[in-house]
C-alpha cells in the first residue's frame, strides 16, 4: 500500500537535477524536500520487472520504478491540484536505461501508459503538457519510438543533436559528459575559449528550444555559479543540500 505524502511548502528549483537520486537515503522524496524538479532513476530489466539501482548486483525487488517514483508521483500530484509543486512547473523523471533498449523499452512504455494521466504525452510535433514529463536516457535509440502515434517520453539528446532537425518535442534535452567537451574543472577562471564554446552550445539549444545538461561534471558551488552564468539550464548533482542552499544564498536579500 502506498501512502500519501505530505504537502510541502518548498519553493520549486527549476534548474535543479538529482543525479542518481535512488542512492539517497528517501528516493525522490529527498529530492522534493529540497525542491528539486527534475531526477534521474538507472533501470534494469529483471524477470519482467524495471528494476532501480545504479549496478544489476544492486537490485531488490521491491524497488520498482513505480514504487519508488511513478506511484509516489501520482500521490504527490494527486494532492497539489495536478502538479507535483502546488502552481509549480512541469516536473521530469529522466529514466535511465541499464538494459538493452529492445529489451527493456516495450515494457517500460507498457508501464507509463498506466501512468499516463500525469505523463506529459507527444503526438508528432504536439504535446499535451502534464505534471510530469519523462525523458529517456542510457542505451536508447530513437527506433524505440517507430510506428508509435502516442508516446509517453521523450529522448535525452547528446551534443550531436545540435545538428538534427529532431523537433523539441522528441528531444527536448541535451546532455553530455562534461570532461569530454571541456578542461575546466571548477578552479580558477574558465579559459576564455572554453566559455565561448560553452556560450555557442547553450546558445544553438536554446535557439532549437532545448535544454542543456551536464554529467561527470565537478559538483560543488563555483562550478554551478559559473554554470547558471552562462544560462546552462540544468545543475546535475548529488548534493542536494548543497544545492538547495546555494540558490538560497542566491536570492536577492529582502530589506528589513
């Protein structure tokens, strides 16, 4: 049985990503404690069941990808009037795929048709925004989508994508490996050079109607400053606490 959470008066971080989020002591719900709008859950395909856990020696059978996200989800948006933040923006559930995508990809849709209504949905070039939005991740292909009229995700891009004429609302996102593309490792100034480079990036997405995401990328405050400087949509970190206080310290401080 699953319980109802509790309603929280949380201000929603909309630049906010949960890297690995199942490896935190309350999967998801940590990471809506601290307001983040956007985590990340690693799935296998264990005996017909999406399994969650960062290694396939990890997995527990209890730890569904509906038990841990898309139930708790549905309770959560349930109680805050069809959003996951009460009045908040749409929330995303990137799912990361551990298992060969022609396997794992028929079940998983089978499993987000059940949750379809609070799944943004796609229909060609049209969405019908929800309160939750998955992308997908990991060993995927965009032929896991042939011959389907709804889908019930979206593809997280990679820097090639740049090049595509794949509409937003197939790949809404961009992510990259963050050691692949730069040097600089959150100490001292960036080069020059590197932030021209980071700038056309972001500048190419935006202009695409996409957003820009980096792993492996150093996770602490001096990186994440110069991330939001230079209008990278999303901060992927597993320091929640850390990042929560950083855009806190960032608000324009109220008069007395």
């Amino acid at each position: 049985m699953f319980l109802c959470l509790p309603l929280f008066a949380v201000e929603p971080l909309i630049h906010a990503h949960a890297h690995n989020d199942y490896e935190h002591k309350r999967p998801l719900l940590d990471a809506l404690d601290h307001g983040f709008c956007s985590v990340e859950a690693d799935i296998y395909l264990v005996n017909g069941h999406l399994l969650v856990a960062h290694n396939v020696t990890q997995v527990k059978p209890e730890r569904t990808l509906q038990a841990l996200y898309l139930e708790p989800l549905r309770q959560r948006v349930k109680q805050n009037g069809g959003r996951v933040f009460r009045g908040g923006p749409e929330f995303t559930l990137l799912i990361d795929l551990k298992t060969n995508w022609s396997a794992i990809y028929p079940p998983l849709r089978s499993v987000l048709k059940e949750y379809s209504d609070i799944l943004t949905t796609f229909q060609g070039d049209s969405i019908r925004t929800n309160a939750v939005r998955a992308i997908i991740t990991g060993d995927r292909s965009k032929e896991m989508f042939a011959g389907e009229t709804v889908r019930y995700a979206a593809f997280d891009g990679e820097l090639p994508e740049l090049d595509s004429s794949d509409p937003p609302s197939l790949v809404p996102w961009i992510s990259s490996n963050w050691t692949k593309s730069f040097r600089w490792n959150g100490s001292g100034p960036m080069q020059m050079v590197e932030v021209l480079k980071l700038r056309n990036m972001v500048r190419r997405a935006h202009e695409q109607g996409r957003r820009v995401r980096f792993w492996g990328a150093p996770d602490k405050a001096d990186f994440w400053r110069e991330m939001i400087a230079l209008d990278v949509d999303l901060i992927n970190t597993d320091d929640l606490e850390g990042l929560r206080n950083f855009f806190e310290e960032r608000k324009p401080k109220q008069s007395p």
